[in-house]
C-alpha cells in the first residue's frame, strides 16, 4: 500500500512539474508576445505618416472697385465658399447684407503666392458692380481675394483622404464633446475603461439602441491604426492589449490629436473621409475652427456609425444621434441646456455639393498636367496644394447649360428605351493666357468615368474650316472679297474611286466672296480654296496652332475628316482667338509643398503661329459667321453689342454637332454626340450652338475687338457679291478686313458716279 501511494504521489508531482513548465512556456510566449505588441505599436504609432493627397484649388476670385460683380453675385460667392450669414460677421466665414452693401470677415487663406490673415471689409455693390470696397478702419482697399475653393484631391488608390489637424486647429468644444460621448474617462483611464462598459450596456438597454459605447477613443484609434473590423474575443484581447501599451508610451495629447485625424467618418465614392479635418469640410463645406454645436454634436455622433448615420442618406437616424449627443453633452456639463435646445431645433445643415466637391473632368485634366512633373507618389502622399485656373461660376454655368441642353434634346428626340442618351461636352478657356477654367466631360458632371472632353477623338467637321481660309489668307492669292467657285467638284482618289462633296443643302451658289464661303460653310466653295492652295500646307497651319499630330492629307480632311478632342478644338481655336499665338492650354497655376513653400512655377508659354495681318483678317471673317451665318441663330440670346466670332461645325451623317468661338477674353467649345457614334439629327446650328450661346452669354464676358495690323484696312463691302459698298448704297453691306494694297471693285452705282450724284442732292437740298 505504501509503494503504491507512493508511485501515485510521485505521478502527481510529475504532473505539477508539467503543469507548470506548460504555464511558465505559456506567460513567456505571452510576455514576448506583449513586448512585441508594446514594440509594434510604438514603432509604429511614432512613425506614423499619413498619407497626405494632394489638395487641389480653384482660382481665387478677385474683389476690385469696377468688377462687374453685382452684389447678389457677390453674395452667391460667399455662399459658395460657405460663409454664414450673421447679424454680427465679426468672425472669419461670416457676412452680413444689407441692401446693396455687404459686410464680410474674410478667413484665413493660402495663396499661390501669400498667406493672408483674415479679414474684415465692406463692400457696396449694385446691378452693374462693384462701387466701393473699405477695410475695418474705413480705409479705401484697391483688391481683395476671397479664399480660393476646395475642389478636390490626388488621393491614393486605397482611398483615404485626410485634412491633418494640429492641436492649435482644433476648436476645444470638438475634444469635450467626444469625451462626454465616447469615452468620460479618457483622461484617467490606462487604455480600457471597464467601468464605461458596464455603462454602455445599461444606456443601450434604456434607448432600446445603441447609445453609448464601451470602448476608449483609445481602443477605437487601435482599431483604426492597426486592426481588423472583425468582432472577435482574440481581437479585442488584443485592441485592449495594444491599447494599454499605446497609453503607457504616449500622451493623452498625442492620442486624442492622432484620433481626430485617423477616425472614418464617411464614404464619398471611392474616397474614404478620415478625421474631422476632412469631415467638417465634406459635410458642411468649411473649415473646423467654424462649426458650431449642432455641427460639432453631428460629426462627433458619425464616429458610432458613419454609414449608419450618414445625414444625407439617412437625415431621420442622423438627426435622432445628434440629439442624443447633444443631451450627453448637457449632462456631463459641456454645453448649457438652453445651448443644446437652440443646437436641436436647428436642421441638419449639411450642404448638398460641399465646398470639397470634385469637378472630376477638371480634375482629370489637372493630374495629366501634374504627372509630367511629379511621381503618383508625391501627388497622393506629400500633402501638395495645387492651384488651378478653374473658375467656379464658369464651370457652373457650363456644367448646368450642357445638362439642361441635353435634357431638352432628349424630349425632342423622344429617347427611347435602352439607348445611350445624347452626350456632349464642353470647354472654356481665356485666350490671352490659355488657362482652361471649366471642363465639362459629359452630362453626368460628378461621374468620374470617361471624360468626352479630353478622350472622345470625333470628326471635328467644319470646324477645320477657319484653318483653311486662314492658310489662304496667308498666302496671298486670297482676301475677304475674293470670289470663289461654289460649284461641283470632282477629286480622283484612285482609279475607282472619286470623291464628290456636296453642300449640306444639296444646292450650289456659283461665285460668291470667300467671306460668304466661309460665314455659310459652304462645301464646295472650301474643296476648290483647299485644292488651289494645296494639303500639305493645310496640315501645317493645323500643326502650328497646336494639332499635336500630323493630320492625314486627304481631300476629306477640307471638310474636317480629323478626329479631335474638345480640348484640342480649344487649343486650336484658342491660338486662333490669341492672335495667332500659341499658348499651350494649361489648367496648374503653381505648387505648394505641405510647408507651403513654391515647389514649380508654371510660366506662360507664348509661340507666334501665324503673320498678325492674315489672322486679323480671318478674325473680322469669322465675324461674319454670326451676324450672316450658322452662328446667327445665337443673336438670339446673346446681347447685341457683345461681338463675338465663331464656327459650327457638323460631321458626316450628322453624327456629331460642334461650335466653337471667342469673344474678347473667352474661348468656349462645345460638342454633342452619342457615344455609339450613331446620328444624333443635329447640324452644329441646332445642337451645340445653344449651349455655346448660353455659356457665352452668363460669363459676363467681353466684345472682341482688336487694332488693325499694319498693312491691313477694313473696308465696306456687299456680302453677296464681294463689291465695295456703302452701307446706304448696297444690300446687305459688311466691313471686311483686306491687305492695305487691295482695291475692291466698285458696286455700280456706288462709285465717283454715286458721289456726284449724291453732292448735286446736297446742293438742290440747299438752294431750295
């Protein structure tokens, strides 16, 4: 018996011997694996570099006494910046009217080339512009620049987008409102707050919902920085884990800064919304510094559940959270109950299109442009501020023509069922500068898919024209008065083939001024000019003004069989408009590094083309087109003292519809067209001449005018016959501009004969 108890106590100590080299091997592994979860998270924590996309920014828009800015205009500005209107704007993003007079607090803002502090001034204002502008002492101001828009990022493919705060950016209500909310004891807790969980459980249970949460801002910042999503006991070990060490290594500072910039907070498309930086301006279009308690209460109330309580998909849920933080709030004292009640009964607030919208075409436009000069890497991480030439209100105006323009064809048409619907696009530029300031790449303007304007290559149809008229021009057996053969042609392509263009009309007009041949678009007329002065030199002036590839020189390309980009049309017409000078279109002004310092600078490019004179002429031809030809119908709408020039365009089977023109500081192409490529119905007359027209029109823009070259004189001139003529001697009599040694045939009865006559009235008119 005794062996036996023996043998049994000697098993048992083995056991124990066992038992306890398995739990010393199980607290080493444990040990180590703390030491290297408390190293992981330190390296990790201090080497934390957020990836800082690329920030870019429209033109800033410029206040001066005589800027045709009517002071509703004015005002629309500022709300589109989201400044709020107050009875006292004496802080930054307020403004008050009254009348015709606005009183306004400018924010802070950085400028390509300044940093400017806020800014108090007043401006009068009427119908016709800007009359006055003071500063806060009443001084006089010569200019002012509102803070140039938001308007979108280069973030990374993984889709985060950030604005990173420092501790000085954070208004103090947002970091209170959090703690009453999400976690009471952030300030004396190591990490994990047990208490607040068995707290949590009890608010849940009494709002019949989730109204609290147990975990720290800590535990959530560790989920965010280094964990899944998954709900795991072995996950949680370890956030809590992770959290204890993240509080033993760092500050409460550091953390509640790290947890304002990391936290997601809302989806927009493929961009992820990080911080409260990025929140503040995607829900309410402004900066942080500016929220109030119902905003502040509403972004604080995101971070339980942003797709849940997403205030513009789900406004009743959003809402009912607010409330709810804004009683927290009450209760833990960070705000007064008469606050919160005023903070409740206000609505959302969240703006429809955020003053961090995208303009996806525009912005596509910017990051081709970028990516000459920079790595994917630095426009996605390196927290770049872009400044671009976009113009807000143009984009806008663009951006609402095409889309209603394209709905009223659509009725007309009666679009049927399953078809693609009419496309189009549109792009203005300023001449003088070749800054493009609005890109409209089809009808779905926040889409960021296929952009019509820099990818869709169409036959540019008559828009090839005013090269070819320019190129005769150029070579001096041509002017304005030149008569022409409208007739029929034949071209032999090869031995059984030959070509025989038609008008549009189907009709021929025999001789008629080239003026005429131009201003009506007349095929035939253009096939003999092009013939006589040959392709090859065609090609050329095509190239010089900025086709960046040689065209195929076949007779159809008189008649635009050249495949052309909006934005190429642009170029094109914008050399045109520029006198004859190149001007590469760009839409970058400057770039900033995240210490704001200038990294490049973008100068403008400025190239002769094309002899002042010829384009002179070409210029006052074009002219023409609108007052006598397919542009007339845009006189319509447009005023009758602004002098614009331009061209329609049409493609074979009328498969695409065209315009583009000029005033005296704007250039706009327009385009239409299915995607399928088949009829759209449209001349360039009937489709995209009204949009050209109305963008025209709202861009407040100016006549064209020009001096005359030397060498060049303009003249009067009948346009259907290309004979000199009086106005009151003459049907139809038009000023051309001719090279200085031309002599124009005299209509009959309009020359010495005419002059005589009219004297020997002058003197009956006297005796009698």
């Amino acid at each position: 018996m005794a062996r036996s108890g023996s043998r049994s106590n000697k098993k048992k100590r083995g056991s124990w011997r066992w038992l306890a080299l398995i739990l010393l091997a199980a607290l080493t592994v444990a040990a180590v694996y703390l030491l290297y979860l408390d190293s992981e998270v330190t390296r990790q924590f201090e080497g934390r570099r957020w990836t800082l996309p690329a920030r870019v920014y429209a033109a800033p828009q410029e206040l001066y006494v005589g800027l045709p800015l009517p002071v509703a205009q004015i005002e629309e500005e500022l709300r589109r910046l989201q400044y709020r209107s107050s009875d006292d704007p004496s802080h930054p993003g307020e403004y008050r009217r009254r009348g015709s007079s606005i009183a306004v607090t400018l924010r802070a803002a950085r400028f390509a080339d300044e940093e400017r502090a806020a800014l108090s001034l007043t401006l009068d204002a009427d119908e016709q512009g800007i009359t006055s502008m003071r500063g806060a002492q009443g001084q006089e101001l010569p200019i002012a620049r509102l803070e140039p828009l938001l308007i979108g990022s280069v973030f990374p493919i993984h889709g985060e987008d950030r604005i990173i705060l420092t501790p000085a950016d954070v208004p103090p209500l947002l970091p209170r409102a959090l703690k009453a909310v999400e976690d009471r004891n952030f300030d004396t807790h190591h990490g994990v707050d047990f208490l607040a969980i068995a707290r949590a459980l009890w608010a849940d249970v009494r709002a019949g919902g989730i109204a609290q949460g147990g975990s720290t801002l800590t535990q959530q910042l560790v989920k965010s920085y280094f964990l899944d999503s998954r709900q795991t006991l072995g996950r949680k070990l370890k956030e809590a884990v992770m959290a204890i060490a993240l509080e033993r290594r760092f500050s409460k500072a550091d953390i509640m800064t790290a947890y304002l910039n990391e936290i997601f907070l809302g989806q927009d498309g493929s961009r992820a919304v990080h911080g409260f930086g990025l929140a503040s301006q995607f829900y309410f279009g402004k900066p942080i510094g500016e929220l109030d308690i119902a905003e502040t209460a509403l972004l604080v109330g995101l971070a339980r559940g942003p797709s849940y309580y997403d205030p513009r998909h789900q406004p009743a849920r959003a809402l009912a959270r607010r409330n709810l933080v804004l009683k927290e709030m009450v209760s833990q004292q960070v705000v007064s109950a008469e606050e919160a009640r005023k903070a409740a009964a206000r609505p959302l607030g969240v703006v429809t299109r955020a003053s961090g919208s995208y303009y996806p075409a525009y912005l596509d436009f910017v990051r081709r442009a970028l990516r000459r000069d920079y790595k994917d890497q630095d426009l996605t991480e390196a927290g770049l501020r872009i400044f671009t030439s976009l113009d807000p209100r143009a984009q806008q105006l663009a951006e609402k023509t095409l889309e209603s323009e394209l709905s009223r064809q659509d009725k007309t048409h009666k679009l049927k069922v399953g078809q693609q619907p009419l496309e189009g696009a549109v792009v203005v530029t300023a001449p003088q500068s070749g800054e493009v300031i609005a890109i409209v790449g089809g009808r779905r303007v926040d889409y960021s898919g296929f952009n019509r304007a820099l990818d869709a290559t169409r036959p540019m149809g008559s828009l090839v024209k005013p090269f070819i008229y320019l190129t005769a021009l150029e070579s001096g057996q041509f002017n304005a008065s030149t008569i022409v053969q409208d007739e029929p042609v034949e071209i032999e392509l090869s031995r059984r083939r030959v070509w025989r263009p038609e008008n549009f009309t189907k009709q021929s007009n025999g001789p008629v001024p080239l003026v005429r041949a131009l201003a009506e678009s007349l095929n035939l007329a253009t096939v003999h000019v092009g013939v006589q002065i040959g392709l090859p030199k065609v090609a050329d002036t095509l190239q010089r003004f900025g086709l960046t590839r040689k065209p195929q020189e076949v007779p159809a390309l008189l008649l635009g069989a050249l495949d052309v980009t909006p934005l190429q049309a642009a170029q094109l017409y914008n050399s045109l408009a520029n006198g004859g000078f190149r001007t590469p279109l760009r839409a970058v002004r400057a770039v900033l590094g995240a210490d704001g310092k200038p990294l490049k600078a973008f100068p403008l490019e400025v190239t002769p083309v094309a002899p002042a004179d010829a384009v002179y002429q070409l210029q006052r031809m074009m002219l023409q087109v609108m007052q006598h030809g397919t542009g007339r119908p845009a006189y319509s709408i447009l005023p009758s003292n602004l002098t614009v020039a331009g061209k329609s365009g049409t493609s074979s089977d009328l498969r695409d519809s065209w315009f583009a023109g000029f005033s005296g500081n704007h250039v706009v192409v327009a385009w239409m067209g299915y995607d399928d490529n088949r009829s759209t119905g449209l001349t360039g007359s009937a489709g995209a001449l009204p949009v050209w027209t109305r963008v025209m029109a709202g861009l407040g823009t100016t006549s064209w005018s020009a001096p005359v070259p030397e060498g060049v004189k303009e003249v009067s001139m009948e346009y259907a016959s290309g004979l000199a003529a009086e106005p009151n001697c003459g049907q139809d009599v038009i000023t051309v501009a001719v090279p200085a040694s031309v002599q124009l045939p005299v209509k009959s009865g309009c020359g010495l004969d005419r002059v005589i006559e009219r004297a020997g009235e002058w003197l009956r008119d006297i005796i009698h």
